[in-house]
C-alpha cells in the first residue's frame, strides 16, 4: 500500500487499528518528498528529524489510546509563512531567509497538541503576492498535473504538495484567493474559512483584514477534521470570532434536498474559458441532481473586486512590511559608515523582491496625506458595497456556486512580466475577502488535461454548510480522488 496517497481519514483508521504506526506513515510521507520534490519544488524547508521524532511521539500516543485525535500521527506541510518555533519561517523572501521564530503560529500549535506531524513548509509567492508561486525569493513550484505549468497561487506549494502526495494535507493561508486558487489549479480541495473563524496568531501578516488560514486537503471531509483542529477563539489574536465551533464533520449529511444555490451572473461573463465553464455548469447540474434548488443571482459590484481588493491590500502590505526594517527581524545589511536610514534602504532594497516593491511604493502612495481620501477611503467604502451584495445574495440562498479562476493553470512564465494580467486571474476569488464571506474550493472536472475548480461560498460563520454541499458532491462524484501521475 502506498502510504503517502490515504486520506487523513483513512490513514487514521490503519492508525488506530495499529496496522501501521506514525513512523512509517512519515517515512513514506518523507520518501515520497525526496523522490518528487526535485522536480515539483513545493518544498523550502523539510525537517525530517524533527517530523520523525514527533511521530515516535505520536505512536506512543497511540499504543496508549490517551488523548487520540483523528490527526495523531498525520504527516502534513505547512505554507512558509506560518511561524514554527525552531523551523525557519521565510515566507519565501530572501529578507527572511534566515528567520528562524522563537513560538509556534496558534494553527501550529493547535495541530502539534493534536498529534499531528509537521514534515515541512512550503513554497509560496513572497509574502503572499502572487498567483503563481514564481514570486518566490527561491525557486518556482511546478504543477504536479504538467510540470511545465504554475501551481497557482500564493500557497502554491501547499497546493503542490498535497496534489503530488508529499503530505496528507497542508496549510495555507488566503488573502485574496491563496488557498483557493492553487486548489483549484492542483486538483485539490481548499477552505477559506471566515476571517476571524480561524486565529492569526503567528501569520506573517500580508493584509491584516483579509488574511485568513485555512486547509488544503485531498477532500472536503479532510478539509472540515484540519478547520476542527484549528478553529475558534484565541486570545492572542483580539480580532478571532467568539463564536462556539460546530461539529463540522457531524453536520456531513450527504441530502441535499431543500439546499437553494445561487448562480452569480456576474461570474459566468466574458473571459471564462470554455471548458471552465463547462465543468462548473455540469457539477451545479450535478448539484440539482442531488436535491438542490438553483437560480441565478446577482452580485452588482463584482466589477469593484480587483482594484478595491489590490487597493486595499497595497496599502495594508505596505504597513505591515514597515517591521522588516534590518534591526529587528531577518536580513540585516552591515553598517558601512552610513547611519541607520541608510541600513533600512539596503536591507529592504536587497530583501524585498520586485513584486514586494512594486505594492509597498503603490500602497504607500495610496495611504500618503492627499491620496487617503481618493483611493483608501472610497476602497473601504466599496468594500461595504461588497459584502452587502453577498448579504442580499445570502437572504435568498444558502451557497453560491462558482469557478475559482476563469481558466486552468497557466504556463510559467505566462504572466510573470505582466502583473495586471496576473491581477486579473483572481477576478472570481478576491471578492469572498473584503465580502467577509468563506469559500471551499473543490475539484469539479478537467479541461485539456488540467484540473478546474469550483467554489462552493458560504455566509459568515457558514463553513458548516459549505462542507455539506461539498461532501455530498464529493459522495456521489470521482474528481477529488485523480491524481497526477508523478513518480511510482
Ligand atoms: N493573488 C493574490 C495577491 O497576489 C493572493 C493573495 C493571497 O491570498 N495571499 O494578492
């Protein structure tokens, strides 16, 4: 049996029963990384000794059957851009390529008292700009479905990872489509859960308002069990919800029956490739088969999303990159007569990558006296006019049915020298953030051989029931289970 491709939930079972232990799970899990990352490249950090140790640990808690969970023992990565205490955390940027945190990131630590087994962490676009993962400070990740295409973005290598087996599942983190779209693009299943739902305690912040962890996973059901372990409360984190967590995998029931979708018109337009569309059409088909009841609704200002989101997001970047100042974190550039101005001028010149400069000078600008008003203010305002467009949807339907990204994985290099364009591939993922909304990305088909993704969006708070849709699609469908033919 090949270790490295079970599900959590299957892993756990074998687990559980002792028909095999955590060590080996790993070992494969580890193997499977040194026999595929060469050429996939999800990884920047792999700590096989301490992932080794941690499963001996996790065996031990089995053998006894005290303080089990269903992720005890299970392998997974982790996006760079989560700190981990005594594992480099660089958010791929060469200003932090030396980083090495003191504290666990509360998703860290809430997965590590669950048992389960950090393996690595993973490739991303620097500080989390990027659809593509080629903005990494490193190196770029591959597709695992064609090497010769990008893994989306920014959590690309998480995606990868999980895609190509080198992991069981992986955590990401979406600002405006992270998780998602590499989801969709690698053929794996992704949640943005509501802002505030999961703590950020210990995220490398890239746009505080937006930024969201979440799970990507090889099915919904895997996706809910990771979002059990890592949501709720936290008090380090003043902005997490208060809200009790429900039993996400209790409320599984696969009846559809009485379940209303809606269809925005606004995401059906000009620019979707065809066999996008066609796959998404025939899964809310499918959906309707199942019990559901769909019509098509209207979200009017979708049009604002890009440039509200890329507005806001610049202006909050450029705020929250201000600490990588060369005295306190990272990358530090020796003084060389000049003063300490001349040192924040090197390091960041030096650390910080061209897509990072480009929206810490347009997010400065943005903020700067003159300009608050014209660009800042008039973003947030739009970004009401947003989410009360998800608030109207939501007074007539339970989830809305969408593409992640009008295409498939696009080759590298494709857009790298065109950031517009690069933008503009987020044009169906970026409204769930500043919408406060949360979104599941599940695998809904393939066009011309690549994978193509659907997004099930959920009210706020309403994961519960964007993980039922989800698993009663998955139940009675077989895309989730394909994967790429990578290795042995
Ligand atoms: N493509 C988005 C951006 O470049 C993704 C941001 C994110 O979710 N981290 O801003």
């Amino acid at each position: 049996m090949a270790l490295h491709t079970l599900t959590i939930q299957a892993a756990h079972n074998l687990l559980v029963k002792g028909e095999i232990t955590s060590v080996e799970l790993t070992r494969a899990v580890l193997d499977r990384i040194a026999e595929v990352d060469p050429a996939v490249r999800a990884f920047v950090t792999v700590c096989e000794e301490e992932a080794l140790r941690e499963a001996a640990a996790a065996d031990a808690c089995l053998q006894s059957g005290e303080g089990v969970t269903p992720l005890t023992g299970i392998p997974y990565g982790a996006k760079d851009c989560l700190s981990t205490a005594r594992v480099r955390t660089t958010c791929s940027s060469a200003i932090l390529e030396d980083y090495v945190p003191h504290y666990d990131a509360t998703v860290i630590a809430r997965l590590r008292e669950a048992g389960a087994v950090l393996v690595g962490k993973q490739n991303m676009d620097e500080f989390g700009m990027g659809s593509s993962c080629e903005n990494s400070a490193f190196f770029d990740t591959h597709n695992p479905w064609d090497l010769d295409r990008v893994p989306g973005g920014s959590s690309g290598g998480s995606a990868a990872a999980v895609a190509a087996d080198m992991g069981l599942f992986s955590l990401g983190e979406d600002t405006g489509g992270s998780v998602r779209m590499p989801a969709g693009f690698c053929g794996v299943t992704g949640l943005k859960p509501t802002y505030g739902r999961v703590s950020r305690y210990g995220l490398i912040a890239l746009a505080s308002s937006f930024d969201s962890v979440g799970p990507l996973a090889h099915d919904v059901h895997d996706a809910a069990l990771v979002t059990q372990a890592i949501a709720g409360q936290d008090p380090y984190d003043s902005t997490s919800v208060a809200a009790v967590v429900p039993g996400y995998i209790a409320g599984l029931d696969r009846d559809l029956r009485g379940v209303k979708l809606g269809v925005p018109v606004e995401y059906f337009a000009e620019g979707i490739e065809p066999g996008v569309e066609a796959a998404v059409r025939a899964a809310i088909d499918h959906l309707t088969d199942l019990g559901a009841e769909v019509q098509v609704v209207s979200l009017p200002h979708t049009d604002y999303a890009i440039p509200i989101y890329y507005l806001i997001l610049m202006a909050e970047a450029s705020a929250n990159l201000a600490r990588f100042d060369g005295v306190r974190f990272g990358l530090s550039t020796p003084l060389d007569g000049g003063d300490v101005i001349d040192r924040y001028l090197q390091t960041r010149a030096k650390g910080f990558g061209d897509e990072v400069k480009r929206r810490i000078m347009l997010g400065t600008f943005a903020l700067s006296a003159g300009y608050y008003d014209a660009y800042y203010l008039r973003a947030q305002r739009v970004r009401t006019l947003l989410r009360q467009d998800f608030e109207r949807a939501f007074e007539q339907v339970d989830a809305i049915i969408a593409p992640v990204c009008p295409t498939t994985a696009f080759k590298l290099g494709e857009k790298i020298d065109d950031p517009l364009q690069m933008y503009l591939s987020d044009i169906h993922v970026v409204a769930a953030n500043p919408g406060g909304v949360c979104s599941l990305s599940v695998p809904c088909g393939f066009s011309e051989g690549l994978p193509v993704g659907m997004q099930i969006i959920g009210p706020p708070l309403g994961e519960s029931t964007i993980f039922r849709i989800g698993d009663a699609y998955q139940a009675t469908t077989t895309w989730h289970l394909d994967r790429p033919q990578m290795g042995q």
